[in-house]
C-alpha cells in the first residue's frame, strides 16, 4: 500500500514535468495553429542551458536563478525562430509547418552536441531541497514533493493570465476564432510571437527543472516530443486544462504500467491515446476547429496523364536504369538499388497523403513491418526469397488495415498524430520483444537467394519490383478509385452527397499505401542482409516525407523526382561531413518556406505548355 | 402523385426546438420553395432530409420507402441529389472530371483501378453539362470557375444520378440578379422535361414567386403556410412574420429582396 502511494506521486511529479511541456504545445498550436515538433527540442536547450548556467552560478540563488534564466534564454530564441521562420508559413498546411519545425530540431540536435558533446551530463542537486521527507514510512525526495507542486501551480498562473488578463482574453479568443480576432484589429503577428514565447519558455522550463532529477543527454527531445504529442492529442489541442488531466492520466500509467506490465509499458501510453481519439475525435475537452483549413494538395491545375513528352522522359529514365550496371560499380549500384527502394516508398506515401490527403508522420511503420516480416519468415520459417517476397508485405498490408481503421477517422493534425502513435507502437513492440525481433540489435543474415545475391541481379529485382509498383500507383492514381481518393480529400461534403463511402474508401487507401511501403521494406531487409528499429522510426517517416515536399506534392511524378534526389544528397552529405543534421535540417526548413511547390512542381510552373491554355481560359 | 412525404419531423439541439413537427408533401413534376426568416429551421429542415442530420422523429418517405436514418450516402444512392448553398465541388479536378466523378458512382464502380477514370462516361457527362450550358468549360480546372457557373456545375454533377427529386439548398445565393433568373428558369426547365421535383430554399422572394409551383414558409420551426404563390402572398401571418404588422406585401419585399 505505502509502495503504491509513493508510486502515485511519483507519477504526480512526473505529470508536472509533463504538463509544463504539454501545456506550452497545447497554447501554441491552440492559437497559431502550428504544431510544434522543435518544442522538444526546447525542452532539451532548456536542460543543457540550465546545466550550464546552475554549474557556473554559485549558491541557491545561482541555482534558481539559473533555472528561470535558462528558461527565458531559450524564450528569447523561440521568439526569434518564431519572427524569422514560422511567421512565414502561417497560411500553408499543416505538414509544412510539422516539417519546419522538424527541420529546427534537426539544428538543435546538432549544435547541441557540438556545444555540449555526446555525454550525459549530471547536473547540481537543488540547494535546500537535498534531502528526503518521509512519507508512510517511505522516504520521498522532497525536490520531487516540490515538483507536484509545481504542476498545479503553473496551471493557476495560467488560469489566471488566461481570465485575468487582457492579453489572456486576447489569446483566448483567437483560440476559439483567429480570424475574428484579426477582424477586430488586434495585431496577430505580435500576439502570434508572445504566445510562442510563452510556450517555449514552459518547454525549457520543463528542461531545466529536470536536471536535478535526471542527467541531461541528447536524446531528450525525441522522448518528450512524443509523450508530449500523446498528452495534448488526448486533452484536446489548444486546451490547457485537457493538457494537464492527459499529463496526470500518462504520468500515472506510466507510473504503474512499468510495474504491472513491463514488458507493454512503452505501448500502454499510445493504446490510451488510439481509444481516446476514437470515441472523442478532438480529445478529452477539445473541440472541432472553427476554420478548417485548406487541404494538403488542393490544387488548381487537375493532373494529367503524361504527356508525349513525359512518356519519352520516362522511356529515356527506364533504359538509362536498364544499362546503368554496364557502367557502374558496385557501390553506385548499391546506392541506386537503394533510392530505387526509396522511390517506391515516397510513391506509396504521396498516394495516401497527396493523393488522399491523409498526413502521416508514421509511414516508416509498413516499410519497418515489411522489412521485419522478412527476417521473421527467413529466421524462423527459413522460407526462400520468392515466398518472402510474396509473404511478407501482408505485416504491412495487416498493420495497415488495423492502424487504418483507427486513423481514417480523424483528419488533419489529429490523424498526423496517430499515424505517428502508431508507428511508436510498432517500434516499442519491436524494440522491447527481444526474444523474437532481436531489440534494439536487430535480425542478421537476412541474403538474397544465391541467383539474386550479387549487386547487380538484385539490382534488377528491385528495378523490377520498384517499376511494375510504381506503375501500379500511377495506374490507381488516374483510376476511378485514385480520383475517389481525391474526391474524399477536396470535398467531404460533396464526396458523401454523390454516394462515396468515405471511410471505406480512405481506409483502402490507407491499406494500399501501405503495403507498396511495406513492399519496399521487403527489399530493404534483402539489400541490408539486416533489420533494425531504425527502419520504423520516426527520422524515416521524416525523411519520406522530405522526399514527397522536395519531389512536390501536388504532383504525382514528384515522390520518385525527390527520392532520388534527396537520398543522392543525402549519401554525399553524410559521407562528407559530421553536420549532416544541420544541413539536413536548413535544407528542410528552406524547402518549405521557399519552394513548397517542390522540384516536379517548379519545372510544371515554369515549362509546362499547359499553362498558357489555362491562363488563356482565364481570360 | 407525391415523390415525397413528410410527417412530423422534429429536431432539437440541447433545449432548443429548431423544427417541430413539420409536414408536407413533394408532388411529383412541382418546384416547391421553403422560406422562412434567418433561424427558421429551413437548412436544419434540409438537412435531416439528406441525411447530413438525424431526426429526433417523424417520417420521410421518397415513393412510399421510408429513408429517414440512412446516409447522405444512401439517400443519393436512392434517387435524391443535392446542391448546397456554400457549392462544394472537387477543386483538383476539371469540370467534366466533377460530372464524372458523380457517374463513376452512380455506375457503383468507385473501387474500379484498371481503367482511366478520364475517359469513363465523358458522353454522359458532357451532355449533363450540355443540360446546364456548361460544356464550353468542360477542360477548366474547377477552382477556376466563376462562382455562377459552379453553382451550374453542381446542378450537373446533382443530376448524374437520374435523381427523382432534387433538394437546392438556396441555389442563387451569391448570384447576380440576372444569372438568378437563368439558373432558375434553366432548373424549371430541367423539372419538366425529366418530369421531377424540386425543393428548394430561398431568400430572394423574386426568385421564390416567379418560379416556384408551391410555397411553404416556416417560423420557428413550424410549419405555418403552405401554398400557391399567391396564397402566400395573400396569407396575414406571413406577412407578419416577413413585414411586422401593416406592411404591403409585395411591394416592400419584392422590391427590396
């Protein structure tokens, strides 16, 4: 009983670190619409400069002191990211700005380990607050009892700036209607800065408050961003009051999951968050947004079948992939096996989400079950490669039809979010099974069949795979389902008036997309010779999702134009330089607010015939 | 002949009645207009006919088969179109490809991957657009359309299925004076060459006397005339409900609407 006790507020203290982070999400994207993926990276700044700051300030005013400076430096840099960058995509869909802030997190994570280095860092304890009260017989720090405090502190504060203020009415208002909001003259940009700053002063606030509890490492930002996500999809965007029940409810489960069913821990959070979205689509206490937005991919020149032209670029791309092993050597064979694969999967993703305007931040999930449904069936069934290949997309095809079900339900952010939960589940199951996934070391061993082994005929395995798949979208995107798909994404309204089942059909999509990703998995175990969690992590769906934006999304040539491009760059980059993560990051961050119409997209602007016949028609 | 019949539907949210046992009957070949002040319950009414909100009670009944429960989805599918009073119409794709669209449904082949989905039904679908003087857009990305001619276009897409009864939420909302005229005629025309019904809301009261057969007006949601249009004109109560008390009929909201 006393153990449980003491488990319980443990959980309470967690919830007040979870809540400070949540919170600051919560009003962000309550009032700016943005969903803010860097605020983990916030988070993990706040600790680092905290740690800085408290070991060179002496004595408890140094301590504390240090903690609230740390916080407000980081605020200052949020405002600026906010005045430089987000200001400038306020208006574009809801993935570009998901990608931005990816892109600054991307920069975070590299240049705190240049400051800072790779190791963990175990910062001062809290001057005054060293020692243990004793609770039922049980001694419970008290910096811990101080953090339970905290909690529901903060949510006072914010009560009372949210109702007290003029400021807080303001934000509160353009919460429920921006756009009324901006009709009354309020000057949005400035409104739009103070509130990010707010939020990202409690993100590093929550940072700094850990490093008495915890050492301070890089991959902070990852694991806050996540559990974060998960609270304020469950408490319902924008909605303080739902962050902070959703942070008590994941920090309690989290509390005592780990001792009733450790080996499910990871999973439970993502399991209470699919239920909760299920039967309340908007969370717990959240509503329905009053001015849905545009929706990704709405577009104003319809596509075409490809044109003469088109055919003979295509013709001309084929046969240069027919005779490329004539003159290449085996790594650039080996390269281009691999953005084959990838063409594939960014095709498989721009069908559900350009197509069917479904976002997902998780399609790495069917390429990872793809990939781990081979090495299962040639670890423990020992099948050849035919039957694999055969075989093992249908994980892909099984993980999509129930994580599909679930996502097709909801729209825009909420969906992103669950596709992006789902895909932490898959990697949890994997990462924590050992016995059978082999965890966080993998399966080995995974090699084509002796007549497939060498680069060259698995090369044109996968150029056949990868073209006939490929193909297949391209056929489905102009078929009578692929223009349902996008019928389900322009207009709901009108897509139900003439007789479209939409959920049925989304659904479908969704099993479709992935199970060409779950395809391309397949070929990546084979190429690898080996699987790991990483296939199904979240810097995966990320980078598909680069590749689909830099190709142009509104295109359907685009996904194999980016793949190939981006995973070319990217080889050269990471075999160049140890910066590949700010790079990487700049260059997703100057995609999305220079050139969102991507590569396809540009040349189509800039070359195409057709353009003249519709400004023509304008006329 | 009555195409559909209506009895006793009801709706509320939280504690307030927006339609109260509202009743009538569509005849089949007839323009039938619902009007009614702002808050009437005119779209709520509207829309429980469709689909789009379920009743609390009462009865629709489209030839005798009860349809009140079902889908937007299923009561398209049973001979009942929709055009909406904001159009919603595919924006990514082209005009004909919109016509299309609604015919590839219609023709129960949504799930169909092997053909290309630009060539089925193009006949079908440029003589609908023929139907609405549509056709010299036909190859024009939808969200380039003027607005009159997107309310054209729904009309189109509205009548792919063969309905038997056409629901127009407001259907020259947002139109200038003369091409309101024209949609209305160009829909009166349609009603009596393919021998259907028409119920429609409306605010314009030139639109609504000019060319509806029959006029019901609702009021807080009840139902509180239904009519000839002179009847309507003639009824004291609506005439309140419209004017206040004392006013002329005619020459007040006809001429200001």
């Amino acid at each position: 009983m006393d153990f449980i006790f003491i488990q319980f507020l443990n959980g309470l203290s967690s919830a007040s670190s979870l809540f400070l982070v949540a919170s600051g999400l919560s009003i962000i994207f309550g009032v700016t619409r943005i969903t803010n993926f860097a605020h983990g990276a916030f988070y993990m700044m706040g600790a680092y400069v905290a740690y800085t700051l408290t070991e060179s300030w002496m004595g408890a005013l140094g301590f504390w002191g240090g903690l609230i400076a740390a916080a407000v430096a980081v605020a200052i840099l949020g405002a600026l990211i906010e005045i430089v960058l987000l200001r400038r995509i306020y208006n574009s869909p809801e993935l570009f700005q998901l990608l931005a802030t990816f892109g600054v997190t991307l920069v975070i994570q590299d240049l705190v380990i240049q400051i800072w280095g790779v190791d963990d860092l175990l910062g001062r304890r809290a001057p005054g607050m060293k020692g243990a009260v004793e609770i039922f017989g049980q001694a419970f720090p008290t910096y811990e009892l101080m953090l339970i405090v905290l909690g529901p502190l903060c949510l006072g504060a914010l009560w009372l700036l949210f109702n007290k203020t003029r400021w807080g009415v303001l934000v509160r208002a353009a919460t429920q209607d921006r756009m009324m909001v901006s009709a009354l003259g309020v000057n949005q940009a400035w409104l739009f800065t103070g509130v990010f700053t707010l939020g990202v002063f409690l993100a590093a606030l929550g940072g700094a408050v850990q490093i008495p509890r915890d050492a301070v490492h890089n991959a902070m930002d990852l694991q806050i961003i996540v559990e974060a996500f998960v609270v304020v999809v469950i408490g319902g965007f924008g909605n303080v009051l739902g962050a902070f029940l959703a942070s008590f409810i994941i920090a309690e489960l989290n509390a005592f999951g780990i001792l009733l069913f450790p080996k499910i821990s990871m999973i439970l959070m993502f399991l209470v968050m699919a239920v909760v979205l299920v039967i309340r689509p908007y969370g717990l206490l959240g509503k329905a947004e009053a001015h849905p937005r545009t929706a990704l991919g709405s577009v104003i020149r319809p596509w075409a079948p490809l044109s003469k032209l088109g055919k003979n670029w295509v013709l001309a791309l084929g046969l240069a992939l027919v005779f490329l092993p004539m003159f290449a050597g085996d790594f650039l064979l080996n390269v281009s096996t691999e953005i084959l694969i990838f063409a594939l999967f960014a095709a498989s993703l721009h069908l559900m989400m350009g197509v069917g305007g479904m976002v997902s931040f998780g399609h790495a999930a069917y390429f990872g079950l793809g990939a781990y449904g081979t090495a299962l069936l040639v670890k423990f069934l020992g099948l050849s490669m035919g039957a694999t290949m055969v075989l093992a997309p249908f994980l892909a095809v099984a993980g999509a039809i129930i994580f599909g079900w679930f996502c097709v339900r909801l729209s825009g952010v909420y969906l992103a979010m669950l596709t992006l939960a789902f895909a932490q589940i898959s990697w949890s199951v994997i990462f924590q099974w050992d016995d059978v996934t082999g965890g966080d070391n993998g399966l080995l061993g995974i090699w084509p069949d002796a007549w497939a082994a060498d680069q060259t005929s698995f090369y044109y395995v996968t150029l056949a795979i990868v073209g006939i798949s490929v193909y297949a979208i391209r056929r489905i995107v102009f078929s009578p389902f692929g223009y349902t798909l996008r019928g389900c994404r322009d207009s709901l309204l009108r897509a139900d008036a003439i007789g479209i089942d939409r959920l049925r059909i989304q659904w479908f999509g969704f099993v479709l997309a992935g199970s060409f990703a779950g395809v391309g998995g397949v070929l990546f175990a084979y190429l690898k010779g080996s699987v790991f969690p990483d296939y199904i992590s979240i810097p995966l769906s990320v980078d598909g999702l680069v590749m689909v934006l830099l190709g142009g999304i509104q295109t359907v040539a685009g996904p194999i134009v980016g793949a190939g491009v981006f995973k070319a760059l990217s080889t050269f980059i990471i075999s160049h330089t140890e910066f590949w993560k700010i790079i990487l990051g700049s260059f997703i961050i100057v995609l999305v607010v220079a050139f969102p119409q991507g590569i396809v997209g540009f040349f189509l602007e800039h070359f195409s015939k057709k353009k003249d016949s519709i400004e023509e028609g304008k006329s | 002949m009555s195409s559909l019949v209506v009895k006793g539907l009801s709706k509320s949210f939280g504690g307030v009645k927006a339609v109260t046992n509202v009743g009538f009957e569509v005849r089949k070949g007839e323009l039938l207009a619902l009007i009614g002040p702002n808050g009437a319950g005119k779209s709520t009414c509207f829309n429980m006919l469709n689909g789009q909100l379920k009743a609390d009670g009462g009865s629709i009944k489209l030839f005798g088969e009860e349809i009140i429960g079902l889908e937007p989805r299923q009561v398209w599918r049973k001979g009942v179109g929709r055009t909406f009073q904001i159009a919603a119409t595919f924006t990514s794709m082209t005009v004909i490809e919109n016509v299309q669209m609604a015919l590839i449904s219609h023709h129960k082949r949504l799930l169909s991957m092997l053909p290309f989905a630009g060539s089925l039904y193009k006949e079908e679908a440029y003589e609908l657009l023929e139907l609405v003087s549509m056709q010299d857009q036909a190859e024009r990305p939808c969200g380039m359309l003027a607005y009159g001619d997107v309310k054209r276009l729904e009309l189109a897409i509205a009548l792919a299925n063969d309905p038997q009864i056409l629901l127009m939420d407001e259907p020259a909302a947002g139109m200038a004076p003369n091409e309101r005229i024209a949609l209305m005629q160009l829909t009166a025309d349609i009603v009596k060459e393919k021998d259907i019904s028409v119920l429609f809301t409306e605010h314009d009261m030139d639109v609504v006397f000019s060319h509806a057969d029959r006029v019901m007006v609702l009021n807080r949601g009840e139902l509180i005339a239904l009519g000839l249009p002179s009847e309507i004109r003639e009824n004291e109560e609506v005439q309140s409900i419209y004017l206040g008390t004392g006013a002329v009929y005619d020459e007040e909201l006809v001429g200001n609407a």
